[in-house]
C-alpha cells in the first residue's frame, strides 16, 4: 500500500510539446525508500509508472493512460560541489539552470545546455541525454554523467558508475541508463562532471546570411580552418521575424543568423572567414541576450501558430546543406510553414513544422527523419524518442545496424524489466513492435 505517501488521484497534464498524460494516481516520493514502496506496489499490480520532471519533453516520452506518475518535485536537493575531483552530485529535479548557478560561484560550470535549462529538471535531460548549443564543443549529457544511483524495476537499489574521468569497471551500464527515458529505472541521484569556467574572453559573432544554405557553407569554412567554436547556431528569417514579434530581439530581418561565439585566439581568424559579411560582434551582456533570445526561439514560433511539432534530426556536417534542399521540398510539397532552427556546428537540424490541422503531422514529421536515416544521421540528437519517432527508430537501427541490434536493445528491456512496468510502450520496445508489425517494410 501507499500509505504515509503524498498521493493524489491523477488529474491529467500534458508536455510541453501537448501529448496527454492521464495518471490513475500521482506520487510525489520524498526519498529513495519511498519510491521504492511505489515501485514494489506497481510491480505487484501490474502498474505502469512514468517519472515526470519538469515536463519540457518534446517527443512523447510521458504520455501515458492510467499509470502512477511518479512527480520527482520534492528530490531537488544539491547533495556536493567537490571543487578537488571536480563533480557534483544531485537529485533529479533539481533545476539546471539553478545548479550553474550555485556551480558559477565557485567557478565551475555544467556545460551542457538544453534550450529549456530555465526549465528543465538535471534528471530528465539525464534520461533523455539532452543537449544544447554548447554541444558543438562540449557534446551532451552522455558525456557529462559519472554515474548514478537508479531504483531498478525490481525494487533494488543499485549505483552505477563511478565518479571519476577513468573507470574501467566491468560493462558500461551507466550510459545504458543514460538516455534511456526511464524505461529501466528511476534516477535518484546523478553524479556530473564540472569543469572550471572559461578564463580566455568569448565573443559572440552574428553574421546575417542570405539563406541557410549560405549558413552551411560557413561551417564548412569554419571547420576546414580548425576553429573551436563555443556555438554555432543558425535560426532563419521566419524565426528572426518570430522573435523580434514575441520578444522585441531588435535582430536584422534578413534570411537568416549565423549565431557563433569563439574564444579570443579564434577571433582574427573567424573575422577573415567573414569577409565581406554583415556581422555584429557582442560580448558580455549584450552576448548573453543573444544566447537567451536563440533559446527562446521555440517558443516565440509556438505563440504564432496553433499546432507545431518540432523535429530533431542529425546528419553528418558535411551533408548539412543536403538535409537543408530535402527539408525545403518537403516543405513545399505540402505546402506548410517549417522554419529551420539548427545547432549547425554539429549538424543538429530543428526544422518546426507549424500546421492548423493535425491529421498529416505524423506523416510529414517521420519524412523529415528519413531524410536524416538516407543522409547516414540519426532520427534524434537530444528531443529524444518517446513515441513520435519509435517507428523511425526502427527504420534507422534497422538500416543503419541490422535487425540483431534492435532484437539485442529488446532483449536488455525484458531482462531488465520483465514485468514492463517501467515507462512502457515507448522507445526501444515500441520500436521492436512496430517494426515487427512492419517487417515486409522495414529493410533488413
């Protein structure tokens, strides 16, 4: 029983991105003992539980009818800022801009960035091995995590990992669990690798371009000539037009922004590659509202518009500007609006569909995604899996790595978490089934 516990009936939410989440009853644990006695009663009653954060997911990864909805809110607690093994340790919801906070006044810094980091919770970008636009340098949550402590489907409590740069310790579980989107387990602790601030100057470059695909060109250059960047963003002229509309950003209306900061050495040589290119060099607080009004471009578009899903791929640096003409013909064949929002230095792509009518947004979401799985990239870099993109999943692993690979993925769900109580029904297992119900499809 759940006696002792605070416990509600469900009432139902939705996700930033509006899937529904409809929960027989919400729990909010206050420790791992609690959330162990949750999971022993949804094993033993065959009940689905679902960890909710903050709610910024975009990809489904929450929705769910008639299960336990374990809100993590009370677990925000930021346990060590070791400044000599340079870590910090945490609970899961404690919020992350909040924690580069407290890490900024000792001098350290977490640097992973996802655009929510003003809302989301450390453990959901965990699960779902978020990223950001400082992922052009510093990559994303995977890299970042050390280990941690999970609460298993089966009521046992185990810590993964260790907190140190060098472990050689058996299996690599712990980027098992990272990522996972809480299908093997509940997070209860996570262990981050910090790293010092940044001592040299960064300057944040604008440049205005004509189109994307002269954004593309610019990446090459700037890759080609061995430049770093800190980020490396483009939003395009629909985005700009949203922002200065929403947020009076007081940017230039031109086909697009090619948003990069670089350390100080890197500056003579990017200001070369900008040869006879409007650009504005900012620092300071004047680069900080720039890095906020680039984070907020999601949002200013959603105000506009009434539906708008948004997309997530990646494909290789170098096939960029090819992603960039498929993406412009899907747009055009159907005849929608699909403004493109990019962390460019990685080939990061966020194109964001914006509709009124609902009924053809799956199908065009999924042709986005194969243009990612023919260009060799993945179907995802940071938004995640959740149900929206389980069946492309299975077209990319399929393709990509061969059947064996996703039968193996299944088979660590089922060891793991027999009972399928563990956010079911989405990602990898999802997945499977789909493209078991599509194998005369779905290329072996």
């Amino acid at each position: 029983m759940l006696d002792g516990l605070e416990v509600e009936e469900g009432k139902e939410r939705e996700d930033f991105a509006g899937f529904k989440i409809r929960p027989r009853l919400i729990v909010y644990p206050k420790n791992e003992e609690e959330i162990v006695r949750v999971v022993n009663y949804a094993r033993d009653n065959k009940i689905p539980i679902v960890t909710y954060g903050a709610g910024t997911s975009l990809s489904g990864h929450l929705q769910c009818e008639g299960c336990i909805l374990l809100d993590m809110k009370y677990m925000n607690q930021i346990i060590e800022i070791n400044d000599i093994d340079w870590y910090t340790r945490v609970q899961p919801a404690v919020n992350l801009e909040k924690l580069n906070s407290e890490l900024n006044k000792k001098g350290f810094f977490l640097p992973p960035d996802p655009a929510s980091y003003f809302l989301c919770s450390v453990g959901g970008a965990t699960a779902n091995a978020s990223g950001g636009m400082r992922g052009v340098k510093y990559g994303t949550f995977r890299d970042w995590v050390l280990a941690l402590k999970v609460v298993l489907p089966n009521g046992k409590i185990v810590k993964i990992g260790e907190p140190l740069r060098k472990n050689r310790g058996g299996y690599d579980l712990l980027h098992l669990f990272v990522g996972s989107e809480g299908t093997l387990g509940i997070i209860t602790e996570i262990w981050l690798r910090i790293i010092p601030l940044p001592q040299r100057k960064t300057y944040t470059i604008i440049s205005y371009v004509n189109d994307i695909e002269e954004a593309g060109q610019l990446i090459y250059l700037i890759r080609r000539n061995g430049i770093i960047p800190e980020i490396a963003e483009f939003i395009d002229g629909e985005v700009i037009r949203a922002l200065n509309r929403e947020l009076n950003a007081g940017l230039s209306e031109k086909g697009g922004a090619f948003i990069i900061s670089v350390e100080e050495d890197y500056l003579p040589k990017l200001q070369t590659l900008l040869e006879n290119k409007e650009y504005i060099i900012t620092e300071g607080e004047e680069a900080e509202r720039i890095y906020s009004i680039r984070a907020q471009s999601a949002i200013a578009l959603k105000a506009e518009t009434k539906l708008m899903y948004v997309e997530d791929i990646v494909v290789p640096v170098s096939r960029i500007i090819d992603a960039i003409k498929r993406i412009k013909e899907i747009e055009k064949k159907y005849n929608i609006r699909m403004p493109i929002i990019a962390h460019i230095g990685d080939g990061n792509l966020h194109p964001n569909i914006m509709l009124d009518d609902p009924s053809k947004a799956q199908i065009i979401f999924d042709e986005v995604a194969r243009v990612a799985i023919e260009l060799g990239g993945s179907v995802s870099g940071e938004h995640g899996i959740g149900v929206q993109k389980a069946r492309v999943l299975a077209e990319q692993i399929i393709s990509h790595n061969g059947r064996e690979v996703l039968k193996i993925m299944k088979g660590i769900k089922d060891l793991i978490d027999p009972e399928d109580i563990m956010n079911p029904n989405k990602f990898v297992e999802l997945a499977y089934k789909l493209s078991e119900l599509d194998e005369s499809t779905i290329p072996r």
